[in-house]
C-alpha cells in the first residue's frame, strides 16, 4: 500500500515542507523513522517528542526491522544532543537487544526515587545504566513488566507515614492508585508535599485531578459583607470541596454559622436583596429574551449546588455566576418561585406557567418522562426541563466522590444533548432550584421533635400545622415564617439521613449556579505567552509560572500545546481551560541546553479546530554568563 504524505518541518525560523511517497509496511514504525531522519537532517531542532518516538519504535520490538536506518537516527540524535544525553542513547546504539536494555534503563529510572535500603531500589537500580538526564513518559511504562510492578507496589502499601509522596516516580499508575488512596485516609497540610505530587502526576490526568483535591485549601474570610459575598462563596466552596474529600465535613460548622446569619439578615428585606441576587430573578431574563423571538431552554437540574461551578465552567466553557435559593431549599417550594419571580401567590404551579407565559408556545417536562434530545425535538418558543436524577442520587447513600462523579456523568449528557439546540441559535438558562450537604454524624446535632402536629421533610424541614403554629419550644431552628423553620448549621430533625439532604440555610443548600449559554459567531483572537518575572542564572530547571493571556471574552479549550524548544513543562494535565484575562500555570523552565541570551520559545497550540502559533522571548543572558563545572 503506498501513501503520499506531506511531513511539516519546523525549523525554528523557517517552515519547510516537502512530499515524499513512502511504503507503510509496519504501522507508523518506518514514517516515524524517516520522519526523524528528515527531521535531523534538515538541522530542526531536537526535542523531547522526538526521542520519545524513537523509544516507542524500539519497545514495539521493530529495531531490526530497519536496523541501519535506526543507527543513523541515533548517531543524528547523539550529534544533536547535550552532554548528559548522549550517554545512554550511546548505550542504546551498542547494545543488541535495545527494548531490553531501553526497559532496564525505565526501571532503574523508577528504583532511584525509592530508599536505598529498600528492596526496589537494590534490585533494581544499576548506577551505569541511569544518566542525570535520561527520562520517560508515563505512556511507556506499560512495557515495563509486572513483577518488578508488584515490588513497587508491594513496597508502598507497606509505608505508614507521608515520605510515602518522596519515594514514587509518578511513571506507574500502580504508584498513584496507592498514593490517592493513602491520601483520602490520610489528609496532609503541607502544601509543598502536594505541589511536588501535583507534577508528579501531570502525566495521569486522572489522578492528577484527585491530587489536586488533597491541596490544602485555605478557609474563607471570617465576616461576610455585600461587598465580599462572591469572593467569600467562591473560597467557601473551594474549601467546602476539600472538607468533603478528607472526610472532615465539620470543619466547614463555624463558616456556615456566619453565612446563615448573613444571609438571613437580607432574606427578611427580599425587596432589597432577593430581587438583584436570588432565583426570583429568573422570570426577567426569560421574559427579555421571549420578547426578541429567541428560543430558550430552561434547564433546572434538582439539587445542583454551586459546589459544582468548576465542573460546569469544564463542561459547558462558560464562566458560571450563582444566585440564591428562596427558603426552605425544598423544590415544593422553589419550583413555583422560579418561574413567578414571586415568593407565594397562592396558585399551582400549572397554574403559574399557565398564566404568565399564556402567549407563548411553552411546554413543562422532566427527565422522568422524556430524553432531553428528544424533548428539543419539538418546535417551541419556551422548553422548561427538569432534571430529576440529579436529586436521585442526592439521596442514595453514597460515597461523596461517586455521588459527585454520577452528578458529572448527568451534567455531561445534558452538554451533549443542547448542542444541536445552541447551533440553531437557541438560548440555555442552566440553573439549580436548590443544593444539597452532607451532614456530620454528630449525635449533638440531632433535634428531638413533637409527633403530634408537624411534618418533618428531608430531615431538615419541620412544617407544622395551621393551628399550632411556632408555638413550639425547638432550639436551634430558624422559623421562616409562622409553620416553617429549619435547622440551624448541621443540626437535623430525629434521626440523620441515609444520604445527602437538603432543606437548610447552609451554603451548599442555599447557592445555587446561574449560566446563560449561547452561540455567538466571534472571531477568535490569538493567545499571549510569557513566563513570569524572575532571574534565571545558571542553566539548571527553575521553577518558575507561564502566564497565558486569552484575549477573548469567553473561555476557550486549549487541547494542544507544544513550546519549542521544549525547555518549558506545564505542570497541569490537558485540555487547558483558559478563561478572559491572564491565567496562570505553575511550569518549569529547563535552562541546561541553552546557548543563546534571548531564547525565543516558539508555541503550537490548538483551540477546537484551530491550529495556532505565537513566539516569545525568555532572556537568558544571566544562564550564559554563569560558569560552574556541574549542571543541576
């Protein structure tokens, strides 16, 4: 079979392209070879990828398909190389069985993070065959077999204290499915110990995100003010979040404590706060858009707390605000009040839509009765759909993470099913009619009710009879109005529910996320790359941040991002989400390879479908002028 393929060839300041015809007769083995070969020989420079191609072709078991042609690209590669890499792909060239010499040099990569006294270590650290600069990616190590994989492991399981975190390589997953395990039973406060995890970790995504949710999170401010509100809500859960994954979901008691009285402060003067930052605002910005004939789907997905407004800022790319659920934070209560902009009229809610969107084409439905697919499928001006397994899952006793994982699963359906709705210029409101918490099993929280003459819901909210009234003697509630009231903080009515709940004032049950989505056709503007003030002065790794400025008003999806030279890692795994302005990553500058004062970095990256480029300068003047007898 023969295909025609055009290789790009990036050379630093010029573009070269060129046609050949090529025979594929083993996978992408011989156009990865040649590819390199045209590469080396056009004088491109040598990053890390290219390497990392030639490692993979040898560990395929290939190299004696081609054996001659893979010599001449190592003896290119030698050539191109700095001191400290020439060794071991010198090493790699003499010797005849490369793939096992290639997967000695793996292990031995792995066993020198571990003691020495240790038996990983022993076994299987061979100081002739590791070089200061020899490296891997976390891709390759499945070629690694599964004893030596069962000696690491069981090494780790073994370990008790938190130098467990210095020991690992961070190459197998096998490592990181021990450490987020010892993690989740084992809170640590050291930030350093979990940033040095955190880069660890950028090769494995996944795990990466359940480090990142042991990272010590600081507590929100002390006193909540007007001025304050949206800083402290946004701490606040960043901080509630981390509580709940460390299992220590009374550290959040007295932060609540203080948002409660906040809180409750304004809910008695609805006229002056509710109307600008509440779930009664709702019916105004539906109105506004029925009046332009625009199409909107109301999308009102039960429970959804603004604990979750960094997974719908992934998910829908829309940078999320929040409002406030009316009390109790029950949807009996706010299903009417959405929709009227009113606290209670004294009309069901049938009646409520029948009245105040009678001059429009609308229809009412829930996920319970139909696909939300098929639901926009129908030819209307309103579609108001609620979203009910949300609430489902807020009930079934859970572990919080799988609670939060199904929560994602549905917030991800959801995303899939509007696309074709926003293409066809169609408006989403997204929002939740009230949150949910999971309470501490404190027996002191626990409020010991009357039986006779009131209804207890969710085990947070007691409703009493017209007649009796707030009549009864009930500490630590708040009485609403005259037959309603909920508990204070954590506390809870008879016995603690099965799973989460929802019904009372705290944060979680109270805010809720606000989001309008909508396709607008604007041209996209390149991004902005610099590194951050800071002297580097000798040609060694500094840590250091990269500031990406998106120029753009909405965020974007970087899928790709490639930096040549390659002396810039991000420490934070792909797609990146960037939202307006500057956004700031923790990287890593590699200096060692340098040989210019200005260093001009050159970016690929792609948003979407767009492939783009940028360039910036990095000066390294002070690296060049510094002389010592041993890189770092």
């Amino acid at each position: 079979m023969v295909f025609f393929t055009t290789l790009r060839i990036i050379d630093r300041k010029t573009d070269i392209l060129f046609s050949a015809n090529y025979f594929f007769l083993f996978g992408h083995l011989f156009f990865y070879l040649l590819k390199k070969s045209a590469k080396l020989r056009c004088g491109s420079h040598l990053d890390m990828d290219d390497e990392y191609l030639v490692m993979e072709c040898i560990l395929r078991g290939k190299e004696n398909l081609y054996p001659q042609l893979l010599n001449d690209i190592i003896n290119d590669m030698i050539k191109s190389l700095p001191a400290g890499k020439r060794e071991y792909w010198q090493r790699l060239k003499e010797d005849k069985n490369k793939k096992e010499t290639l997967v000695n040099m793996m292990k031995s990569f792995i066993a020198r993070n571990y003691p020495s006294y240790s038996g990983v270590y022993k076994n299987y650290y061979k100081q002739t065959l590791i070089y200061s600069m020899f490296d891997f990616p976390a891709r390759l190590s499945h070629y690694i077999d599964e004893d030596f994989k069962k000696e690491v492991r069981d090494y780790l399981n073994i370990q008790k204290d938190i130098d467990i975190f210095e020991y690992i390589s961070g190459k197998l997953k096998e490592e990181w499915e021990i450490i987020c395990k010892f993690l989740k039973n084992n809170p640590i406060q050291s930030e350093q110990s979990i940033s040095s995890l955190l880069r660890k970790a950028i090769e494995y995504p996944k795990f990466y995100e359940e480090v990142q949710k042991c990272l010590p999170v600081s507590p929100p401010p002390a006193n909540i003010t007007d001025e304050n509100i949206k800083d402290w809500i946004n701490k606040y859960f960043d901080f509630y979040l981390y509580t709940r994954q460390i299992n220590r979901p009374r550290n959040t008691q007295n932060f609540v404590d203080t948002f409660e009285k906040f809180l409750l402060k304004h809910y008695s003067k609805p006229a002056e706060f509710f109307t600008q930052h509440s779930i009664l605002t709702l019916r105004q910005k539906i109105e506004e858009y029925l009046k332009i004939n625009r199409k909107i789907l109301l999308v009102i997905v039960d429970g959804l707390s603004y604990a979750y407004y960094k997974e719908i800022e992934k998910i829908f790319r829309k940078e999320c605000s929040f409002l406030f659920s009316t009390l109790p934070t029950i949807t009996e209560i706010n299903k009417k009040r959405i929709l009227s902009g009113l606290f209670d009229i004294g009309e069901s809610y049938e009646q409520i839509i029948a009245k105040i969107y009678r001059n429009y084409r609308y229809k009412e439905t829930n996920s319970d009765q139909i696909d939300l697919e098929a639901f926009l499928a129908e030819d209307l001006d309103l579609y108001i759909y609620w979203e009910n397994q949300f609430d489902s899952y807020i009930h079934q006793s859970k572990a919080f993470d799988k609670r939060v994982k199904d929560h994602v699963e549905i917030l991800l359906k959801i995303s899939k099913h509007i696309e074709k709705f926003l293409d066809e210029g169609g408006i989403i409101i997204l929002i939740g009619d009230h949150g949910y918490t999971t309470l501490p099993n404190e027996p002191n929280n626990k409020i010991i009710t009357p039986v006779e003459g009131i209804k207890i819901t969710h085990n947070r909210v007691l409703k009493t009879d017209s007649t009796t009234g707030n009549n009864h003697s009930i500490n630590n509630v708040y009485w609403i109005n005259k037959n309603v009231a909920v508990p204070e903080g954590y506390h809870y009515f008879n016995s603690l529910p099965r799973g989460a709940t929802h019904g009372g004032v705290t944060p979680e049950e109270v805010v809720v996320p606000f989001l309008i989505i909508e396709k607008i056709e604007e041209s996209l503007k390149p991004l902005k790359f610099k590194i951050a003030d800071g002297k580097y002065l000798r040609r060694k790794k500094h840590a250091t941040r990269l500031i990406i400025i998106n120029p753009n008003m909405f965020m974007v999806k970087v899928t790709l991002i490639k930096f040549m030279p390659s002396i810039i890692k991000i420490f934070s795994p792909s797609p990146l989400l960037l939202k307006p302005n500057e956004n700031i990553f923790d990287a890593e500058l590699d200096l060692r390879t340098v040989t210019t004062e200005i260093c001009k970095v050159f970016v690929e990256y792609r948003i979407d479908k767009n492939a783009l480029e940028a360039d910036f300068d990095i000066i390294t003047t002070g690296a060049m002028k510094e002389v010592f007898n041993e890189w770092e």
